[in-house]
C-alpha cells in the first residue's frame, strides 16, 4: 500500500454510488478501508452489476450481520480503531443499528464520522427519497446546462450531484476532519450533501450571475454553449470535435487556422449579434473535413482543440496514454488514482474483491483475536467467502 494516506484506516459501511465512490478515491490515495457488507452480500447481485465493481476496488470487504448484537459490537471494535467512518445511508438509519455518530464517537473520541445523503441531516426534505438528477435540479446546476432555453435541461449524467458534489466534498471533508483531530483530539460528523456540493460547485456561475455577467437564459451564455468558439462541431464523419478559443490570442489562432481570419462575420468576437451566423460558418467549416483530418490540424495548438472521445476511444488517445490515465485492472479499463503525487504516489489500483472476501484477515489485521474470529464465523455473526 502506498500513496500520502498510507496509515490512515477508514470503515465503509457499504452502500450505493458516492459513498463507495468517495471511499475509492480515499482508499486509491492509500487508505486502508475496509468495507462492511451485508453478511448476505454474497449471495446477492447488484442491479449496476460492473459499475459498482469498480467503485469498490482497493479496499477489503467484511461480511457482518449488522441486526446481531456481537455483529454491531465488532464494527464498533473496527471504529475504536479507525481515523474515519464512511456511511451513505437516509438519515436515521445507523442510529437504528446502533452504529450512528452518538456511539462511534462514544467508542472513539478521535473518529471522524463521515455522512454521504442527497439533502442533508435536516431541513424540510431531510426524509424524503431522491437521486442525482433531483439534488442537481434543487441547486441551480440543471437549469444551467442544456443546448437553449426552449429545450429540455441536459442531464450531466451523474457527475455533478453524485460524484463531483457528493463524492468529492466528502473526501474532502473527511481529509480535513482526519486532520484538524490530530490537533485537537476530537473527531466529528462531516454533513456532506449532493445539493450542497452541487450548489458549490456552482459558485463561479453565482458570482457571474450577480455581476450580470451569466444569464439565467441557459444556452445563451460564454460557458454553457451559447459563445460559437466555446462549443462542440459535427465532422463530415459524423463525429465531433470541442472547440474552447475564449481568449483573444487563442480566438485569433483558432480563425488563422481555420483560415477565416479575413471573414468579417469573425471581426467582434463578442459581437453577440454576429454568434448565429459565427455558428453557422464554423459548423460549415468543421462539416468539410473529417474529426482525425481536424486533429492533426488543430491538436496542440493554441486554438484550443479537442477530439470528442467516447468511452472506448478515451483510454486509447496518446496524451492519455502517455500520462497513464487510465488502467487495465483485471481486464477492466479504468480511471487510474488522480491527482498525483512527486514523493508518495499512488499504487496501481487492485481489483474490486467480492463481498465477505476478506473476513478472517481484515479482522485479524485490525486486531481481533483468531479465537474471536473463530466464534464470530461459527455463530454466523460474520462470513468469509471460499
């Protein structure tokens, strides 16, 4: 194990998307995490089946039943010596177990108790069910995203609730709290929120917005699609291609390039009148020769130029190759660790291990007893897959 959390040691209580998420990016910077599954975990399949593969990968998994007295009490053993706590489930539910901040922090003052829910502990929808497209709806994000104002909001898929607002902020937050208990003994309960994270991520536009500079007319703005040379184009291959030229030395390369720099409709870069027919000569334009033609005109120059790759051309692109970007676990291509580090990098990713995989050593690492372990399995209160 290696990466700048080395030493750190985090229970996941399992669960679905930007908790798992959250503790990936924590266990890929080093942390040892272990992950507590639902001692029938093994025997169940998941809906999103390989998405959450992935998202479980580097960490250990640790079948309990968490509806046994002695099941609670060896999560509660596992916290007593653990920096953090991961857990992703409605308001309410882990107190019921037994295992909520109340008793966490009973065991160990130093734990920090990290909480993954969409819209929040309190408030009016504390309660109330929801999913990414919701949380990002209720920020301001979603309006904000989408081809025009007479068109439907464009869904960013879930990396803007989820992932971006969720996953991140709570690794983040459980970094922070880790660190501030170093110095002050105390743990405490980091409150992350997808809308909270998503509002967040959404400061900029805020500030735009306030200043005038950002309308809430979506499509019509410099970032959201709106600006002709901040914006996707067809090829003649029906693919497509990203041009971001908002400077005015990279709009001047972007015109040089594309041999337009003469065309008068190109004179006023922020002549918002002249944008629909800017549109229109630069949609001609990049219709007239295929996406590889347009790349080994433009890639690397100060034109600000893009590819747009898929899913399967991503891995495959030679800066992303060079730098590693992604990696092949156990036949899976995949993200690798990210950011990096000059002293403690990261270690490659290990392959997600299966529910109940790792009982018998996790526990034994964490420091119960082989005795105890022995009891715990016969009494069914854990399980250890073959």
């Amino acid at each position: 194990m290696s990466g700048p959390l080395t030493g750190v040691r985090i229970v996941e209580l399992a669960g679905l998307g930007p908790a798992p998420f959250a503790a990936m990016l924590l266990a890929d910077l080093g942390a040892d995490v272990v992950r507590i599954d639902r001692i029938d975990a093994a025997e169940r399949r998941s809906p999103a089946g390989l998405e959450l593969t992935v998202l479980n990968r580097g960490r250990r998994s640790v079948a309990v039943d968490l509806k046994h007295a002695d099941g609670v009490e060896t999560v509660l053993y596992l916290v007593e010596r653990a920096d953090a706590l991961i857990e992703g489930f409605r308001p309410g539910v882990v107190e019921r177990l037994g295992l909520g901040p109340a008793q966490a922090l009973a065991r160990n003052p130093r734990i920090v108790f990290g909480r993954m829910t969409g819209w929040g502990q309190d408030g009016p929808l504390a309660a109330a069910v929801g999913h990414d497209i919701n949380y990002v709806a209720l920020s301001g994000a979603l309006a904000a995203i989408g081809p025009g104002p007479d068109g439907a909001p464009v869904i960013p898929l879930n990396l803007v609730g989820d992932f971006g607002g969720g996953s991140l902020y709570l690794a983040l937050g459980i970094v922070s709290a880790i660190l501030e208990a170093r110095t002050s003994g105390r743990g405490q309960v980091v409150d992350a929120t997808m809308v909270d994270g998503a509002a967040s991520l959404m400061t900029a536009f805020f500030g735009m917005h306030a200043a005038g500079a950002h309308s809430t007319s979506r499509g019509s703005n410099v970032l959201d699609g709106g600006a002709p040379f901040y914006a996707v184009y067809r090829t003649s291959d029906n693919r497509w291609v990203a041009v971001g030229a908002l400077e005015p030395p990279f709009y001047a390369a972007l015109l040089r390039l594309l041999n337009l720099t003469g065309d008068p409709v190109f004179a006023d870069q922020h002549d918002r009148e002249a944008w629909p027919e800017m549109r229109t000569v630069l949609a001609r334009t990049f219709a007239g020769r295929t996406r590889q033609e347009w790349c080994t005109r433009l890639e690397g120059t100060d034109a600000c130029f893009a590819p747009v790759l898929d899913l399967d051309e991503a891995p495959h692109h030679p800066h992303n190759r060079a730098r590693g970007v992604f990696v092949d676990v156990d036949g899976t291509m995949q993200p690798g660790p990210a950011p990096r580090f000059s002293r403690t990098s990261c270690a490659p990713p290990t392959a997600a291990r299966g529910p109940a995989a790792d009982t018998v050593a996790a526990l034994r690492d964490w420091g119960i007893g082989e005795e105890r372990v022995a009891h715990l399995l016969a009494d069914g209160v854990v399980r250890q897959t073959a």
